[in-house]
C-alpha cells in the first residue's frame, strides 16, 4: 500500500505543478482581451488589491490606477481607433507559491484614415505571481519597451537564466 | 481503501480538464500553419462537419466552404506571396463537453517588390468547441476586425468576463 | 487493487504527456527572451550539444556556433537598437522520445531614428525535439522565410498533416 500511496502522493504533486503553469498562462492570455475590450474590472482584477503594474511610461498601483488607466481617454481613444495588445506566450518559472513569467508584447494599432496597421510598441514583459487564498494572482507586472534600452533586455535575460 | 480510491477519481477528473486545455491549445495552434501552407483538408477537419467559421467578411458553413476558402484563387495568391496568420494564446474556459477560447491574431503580409511585411489584419476570435465522441473540435469561430468596431470588442470582452 | 494499479498506471502516462508537452512549451518560450537579451549560454543551451538551427541564412551546428551568431555584430546591433523575436504558440507532436513543434516566428525591429517598428522577417518554424538524459532538447530547428517560398509552406504543412 505505501508504494501506491506515495506514487499518487506524487501524482499529486505533479497534477499541482501542471494546473499551475496552465493557471498562470490563463491568466496573462486574459489581459490583451481584457484590456482591448475596456474590461477595467477583468484587467485589474488578475492582479492582487495592491498589485504593481509598472510600465515604462509610469508606475500603478492597486486595481483603481489599473483601472482608471483602462477608462483613461488615452486607452479609450486607442480601443475605439482599435487596437490589439498582443502578449506571447511565456516562459513560466514556479517555485511554490510564487511564480515568474516573462514574455513579449506588441500593441498594433488601426490607422482609420489609411486603413492600416502599425506596431506601436515591442516591449519585454515580466510578471510575478504569488498564489493567494489558493488563487493566482499578479503581484507586479513589469514592462519596458524594446527600443534598445538596456533594461528591457535585463528583463528578458533575468526570465530564462534565473533557475529557482 | 475509499479515500484512496476518491483521491485517484478526483485526480483523473484533474488530469482530464488539463487534457482538455492542452488540446484546445494545440487545435488552434494548428490553424495558422494549415491555413499558410495551403493544407485545406486539414484546416477544414478542425471544426466538426457543419462548423461554421463566420468572418467579417463573409461565414463559411461545412468542411467544403471552408476548403474552399483555402483553394480560393484570393486565399492562394497570398500563401503564394508569403503569409502568416499569427494566432495568439488562447484564453480557454471549459464547460464539460463544451468550451469557449478567446485570443487575438494578426495577418502578417509579405510584399514582394518592396521585400517589406505589413499587419494586414488585427483580429478578435471567439472559437467555440464541442466534444465530439470524445474529440474536440470547432463548432462556431467568429473573427471580427480590430478596426474600431463594437463587434470586436464585444467578443473579446465576452471571454473573459464569463466564467461558467 | 489490479483495477486500482492500472488506473494509477494510466495515469502516470497521462501525466508525463502532459509534462512533455509544457516542457517543450518551456523551451520553444524561452528563445526569444534568450535571443533578445543575447544570453547566448541560455540560447545555445536550449539546443543538444550538436544540435542544429538551421536558419535561411545559413545552419549552425553546436553550441559554439549558436552562441557565435547571439555574440555576432550583426545580432549585437539589433539588440542594442532594439528587437523582438516573437516565436508563435506552437502545435506539438509527441512520439515517444521525440517530437515535433510547429509554429511561426516574427521579428520585429525598432528604428531608433522613425521611432518606428517593422516586421522584419516572418517565418515558418519547425523543431524537432530528443529526450536526453531525461531532458528535452532540441536536435534540429529549421526556420523559412514566409515569403512566398514553398519550402516555408512545407515545414508548416508537415507540421500539421503528419501525426504519428
């Protein structure tokens, strides 16, 4: 009996680490369609009540700043243009309750008049997870554009050299 | 014995919703390579034999529409030019035998004489699945441009803020 | 306990598919991150020792040699000026020991002076993948232009008609 109860003891475990990734993937393949929608509710709501959304443009903090950026006349300006915030896919780093992803984005952007579209932004993207009350959610989200600054590159190189 | 026995019975249904997921994701990834190298059948055997793929500019019904599409003479010259349809990862929520994924794509074109590449099309999915003896496959896909349009980001925001 | 023992049994496989297969997602995650922040030991490493990236631009083979290109004054400046290599949710085919990952790549390049980005490149990707020592590597990766050439349309029709 020992035997079987440790093999799905350890079965356990591993199902763990598998519902893990897919959560965290689930989670940022939420924000593009959240945030190109103007859902301020479902974009705040993957981070934490005082999560960090830093980006290079400015820092917020908490689900109202997130949300507020979402109702901004900027954002609202660049969704109903359209706009598609397009996040890849990541490459996940567990380590208990806490997790890294890190991953690009681009923000292409619809011209109405030339009925075109342009990459806007390239950017480097890290995410920190921390499961709360059995929930994953984002801690802080780092983001920094791709225009040969020194620290978007450090972003990328911290995501798949750093090994918990 | 019953504990035993409940734990290995909760961890199949775990195992089975992660397998779900998995092939969910590996259906739509499937639909860029099939659709740029012209494989019709291929493209068309994603979705079950009445599947619709309903695009803004026009639906498909049938594994014959959808084959047709690809063999079109439009369809042709753009894989012929050189072509990627660019699907993003997708944010899947299952429901038992039916699920909903919802992601992005880009068409990416390439222009020959100049050697250049240009975002085409920036586009919001809404991919609806069934288990079908035991396979999942596409029953509705409803694309509708990022242009600005309502259409699009009534589709986007539907995928993540409904959970079943 | 035999039906017991075969279910756990069952699962297990299904479990180490399930692994195989986010592994791999793991990898193919990790080059553009790897590639855009030119830590060449995580590029390379991605590869089996003698493995090959064969890119239209010319083939690499071993270690040496990938890290040669990510250490290059070709690469170097594309980095230093900005760059994106977006590598596409990939369709995977698992056989035993070995597989196959289908997928597309863009690069997309910012221009210091326009301020601007361009997609620079996009290209049908194939890898092919070897469990060594327990651990995925890539054996061979082969990447095509998407421009119009049949060679790029074969690498992502094979990817998606062939199942093992």
């Amino acid at each position: 009996m020992t035997d079987s109860t440790e093999l799905v003891g350890r079965l356990v475990e591993r199902v763990q680490l598998l519902e893990d990734k897919l959560d965290i993937m689930q989670i940022i393949s939420a924000y593009g369609p959240a945030v190109d929608s103007g859902s301020a509710e479902a974009v705040a709501g993957l981070w934490t009540e005082d999560g960090v959304y830093d980006v290079d443009t400015g820092s917020m903090t908490g689900h109202s700043e997130i949300e507020a950026m979402v109702h901004s006349r900027n954002h609202q300006s660049y969704i109903h243009g359209g706009c598609a915030h397009l996040v890849g896919p990541p490459h996940i780093v567990l380590d208990g309750d806490t997790a890294v992803a890190t991953c690009h984005s681009q923000l292409v952007m619809h011209d109405g008049e030339s009925k075109t579209n342009r990459v806007a932004r390239i950017t480097a993207n890290r995410w920190e997870f921390a499961r709360i009350d059995g929930q994953w959610k984002v801690t802080v989200r780092t983001n920094r554009l791709l225009d040969g600054r020194a620290e978007a590159r450090e972003i990328l190189a911290a995501g798949v050299t750093a090994q918990p």
